[in-house]
C-alpha cells in the first residue's frame, strides 16, 4: 500500500466556538483531480458528557464546546465533502449532571442525531457497571468496537463488535477498537468478567484480519489506550510503532490537546497518523486521506 497524501502544514480552524484540528491536504494539483477519491475521517474522544458549552466559570473554554455547536460543524464539513466517516474514542459517559441524570441517553441520542458511525469503550463507560452500558445502547444507532475486551462471558455478549467495515467512496475502510488496562483503573464489580487481552497483540491481529481477509483499503484504530507514557505502558504511540497496517490512530484517555496530529514509521517504515483532541468536545478532529480510482493506493507527499 503506499502511503496517504497529506500537506507538511498543519492547522486549526475555528467555527462556532468549536476547533478543528487536523491534517489537511497538500494542492493535489500533482495528481489528476478526477482519478481522486478523497475520504474525510472526523473524530472525537473523552468528551464526557459535555452537553453544553463550557460555564463562564471556566474562563480558558468559557462558551466553547458543545454538542449544537459540534453538530452545526459536522453538518457544514458534510455539506462539503461527500465521503465522511465520523468516530469516537471513548470516555462518552461521565463529567456532568447531565450524565449523572440522564446515564448516557441523551449523549448517545445527540450522537445519532449527528451521524456517528462507530465508537469505542473508554474506561468511564463502566462507571455504572456492564449493566449501564448494556441499558444504553438501545439509545445509539451506531456500533461500539472494542477488539481487546472480551466480553463473552458477561451481559454484553455479542452486543460489541471487534471491528467493522465501512464502505465509502468504492473503499473499504476497516476499523478496530482498543481499550485501556482496566484492572487498577475501574472497580473490579464494574466490568465482572470482562477479559482484558494484549492491546499490541490485538493490534497485529485486527490489522491483519482487515488487510488480508477483509481486503480494507484503509485501517483505522479507535484507541483509548493513551498517546504517550513516560514507562513502557502500551500507547498510541507504541502502537503505531510496532504495527504493520494501520494507517490512522484516533485516541483518547489522556486528554492530550496535539496541535498537530503526530506521524510515527511502523514497522514497514509507512507513516502511522495519531491524532487525539483533548477531550470536553472543544476541538472536532479532521484528517483527509486521497485515493487513487484506478489502483486504489493513498498517496503520501511528506515533504
């Protein structure tokens, strides 16, 4: 596979209160412009139930945020662009009163309203245990994939999926979803005998599946693992690093605000996007990737 063309600038853009950060796309001027396929990923993680903008007593954010404001963007980047895929990176429940009242109805209503395509499980989502994760998925019309979590012997059997394949654009675009360690993090009667497998191991293993058996064109990591640690706990960017196909990690769980998405050479020595954008729902990622119609193949200018 070659590599995905995208411009050596990287910006935020700002609309209704709301960022956008992301990598755009170099002048494609180098390659016909009716043998482009161009497919725009939005994503966002860990915005914990924040509903509405941020309160004037948060004077750094005061009023940005938002569920209207993300959903009025999202509608506008549509509007422009025909190929959109929109995911999430976890850490949906918990972080205001709305969550506390509603459990995560009226986060996962808003999300359908706004055409999510996928999510997957941060460690909040157990807050209320398996049972009010199982009780509030009747309220999301999108998928939850989590490739690491097992949860075969619990309630939420044959309710989340390991990975999944959207079709856009005549591409395949194949998605997995990997979770944070759970034990020392979330109460043990919180996830029951949900089994956490190797997030590296789970990698390989889901990458090779979409590649080889599923015949993706593109492979996309969900991941609430975390961008980056100071020891050897598996991250974003381990990840990145150690895998074959994965072309584009969105993560989540440290919050981390990148002010430009990160590039790191797997192990084929082809660039590994990671982008995550802080979390409260301030900043709505965006990352474009251009095939070619005749062979299928991204291109990468990295100039």
């Amino acid at each position: 596979m070659g590599g995905f063309m995208m411009q050596n600038r990287r910006e935020f853009l700002s609309l209704l209160g709301l960022g956008v950060a992301g990598v755009l796309s170099t002048p494609i001027s180098v390659f016909a412009s009716d043998d482009l396929i161009q497919i725009t990923i939005l994503h966002t993680n860990d915005f914990h139930s924040h509903i509405d903008p941020f309160g004037n007593d948060v004077p750094r954010n005061a009023g940005e945020g938002g569920m209207a404001k993300r959903a009025a963007l999202i509608k506008k980047i549509r509007s422009e662009t025909s190929h959109v895929l929109l995911f999430d990176a976890g850490d949906i429940f918990q972080g205001t009163p709305y969550f506390n009242y509603f459990k995560a109805k009226l986060d996962f209503e808003l999300m359908s309203m706004m055409g999510y395509d996928a999510a997957t499980i941060g460690n909040h989502e157990f807050d209320n245990g398996l049972e009010g994760i199982k009780s509030q998925l009747q309220y999301a019309n999108f998928p939850f994939i989590t490739s690491n979590y097992d949860f075969s012997d619990t309630i939420l059997a044959g309710k989340i999926s390991p990975f999944k394949i959207f079709k856009s654009g005549g591409l395949r675009i194949g998605v997995y979803g990997l979770g944070v360690e759970l034990q020392g993090l979330v109460d043990p009667k919180n996830y029951g005998q949900t089994r956490f497998n190797d997030p590296m191991q789970t990698a390989l293993k889901m990458e090779k599946i979409l590649k080889e058996e599923k015949n993706a064109d593109l492979i996309i990591c969900l991941s609430h693992l975390g961008y980056d640690y100071k020891d050897k706990t598996v991250s974003d960017k381990i990840i990145a690093s150690q895998t074959m196909n994965t072309d584009l990690i969105i993560g989540g769980h440290t919050h981390s605000f990148l002010k430009n998405p990160d590039r790191i050479l797997n192990k084929s020595g082809k660039e590994v996007i990671i982008n995550q954008v802080g979390f409260g729902g301030l900043i709505l990622g965006k990352v474009d990737f251009y095939f070619s119609k005749q062979d299928k193949k991204i291109r990468i200018n990295s100039r």
